[in-house]
C-alpha cells in the first residue's frame, strides 16, 4: 500500500484514460508497522481516487510475503500469486518494479524476479506483456519535475506524464 499513489499513479491514470480496467495487486498487507488492515484500507480508498474500484484490487496477505523492505520473497509462490492474478482477471499488460526495486526494497526485488521467472519459463499468458518501472539514481529523483526533459530525451518504452490536475488527484 502507497505504491500505486507514489509509483504507478501515472500509468494508472493514463491507462483509465486510454480506456483500459487497470487493477492492482498488492503482495503485502503493509503491516510492517502493524497496521495492515489500516493500510489495506488505505490502498482501497488511494485506488478508488485513481480511478479503480475496490473490486479490482487485491491484496496478497500470506505469512511468507511479509511487508518487510529486506526480505526476499520465494519467487515461485509469488509468481503462483501473479500468475493466478493475471489469468483470473485476463490480464494483457503487467506494470511492476525493475530490478532494482526503485530503492533497493527486496519486495519490489522480489516481483521483478518472479515476473523475470514467468516470462523466462514462458509461462504468461499468449499475448501478456510486461513493463517495469525505472529505478532512477538519487540526482534524478529529486529533479522532480526538471526530470521529464530528461526522460523525454532518453529512451523508453513508455513514459507517462501526468497532468496538473493528475498530479493532484495522485497527491
């Protein structure tokens, strides 16, 4: 929970915008402070802002995928849990973590890892396509805005840029 507003706002709002059903699986149930049915709560009510209602969000709450940033998960019980979501909401694109994690976080890690398993084991479906976010160096996060040059200039698959009005609704 709070990974949907501070990472994927932006692929989110431009995937409802462009018509698509975004739906997000959370892996964890953020309870690192243990506060997970506050955070789950939390992750509904960010999501419904977003644009997506609370029936295409899942949360993953088992006790071998604990919220912890230095844990590695068991890839393939996590990517059984992608894969399951994946094919029960007929998923055609996957939006997720690169291997860095944005900051090193072994959860993030772990997804990358496991999305790196399905694919590599031919696994997703025919047709699924995966993208990752990209972790950036500590300059390039704090260019804040200043960085959309930058990111226009080099190259990507995709990039979203939010609207102002966007900007607000992921605040």
């Amino acid at each position: 929970p709070d990974d949907e507003a501070m990472f994927f706002a932006p692929t989110l709002l431009a995937l409802g915008r462009a018509g698509g059903r975004p739906a997000v699986l959370c892996c964890s149930a953020g309870n690192y402070y243990n506060q997970g049915e506050i955070r789950k709560k939390e992750l509904e009510q960010s999501c419904s802002l977003l644009g997506i209602p609370a029936s295409n969000v899942t949360v993953v709450d088992h006790r071998d995928l604990p919220d912890n940033p230095s844990v590695e998960w068991d890839t393939q019980l996590l990517a059984a849990f992608v894969l399951k979501h994946i094919e029960d909401n007929n998923i055609n694109l996957v939006v997720s973590f690169d291997a860095g994690g944005v900051s090193g976080h072994a959860n993030h890690i772990s997804l990358y890892t496991a999305l790196r398993y399905l694919h590599s084991e031919q696994k997703l479906p025919e047709g699924c396509r995966v993208l990752v976010l990209e972790s950036v160096n500590l300059f390039r996060k704090y260019l804040s805005v200043l960085d959309v040059l930058l990111s226009c200039l080099l190259p990507s698959d995709a990039l979203f840029v939010l609207t102002e009005e966007e900007t607000e609704q992921a605040k």
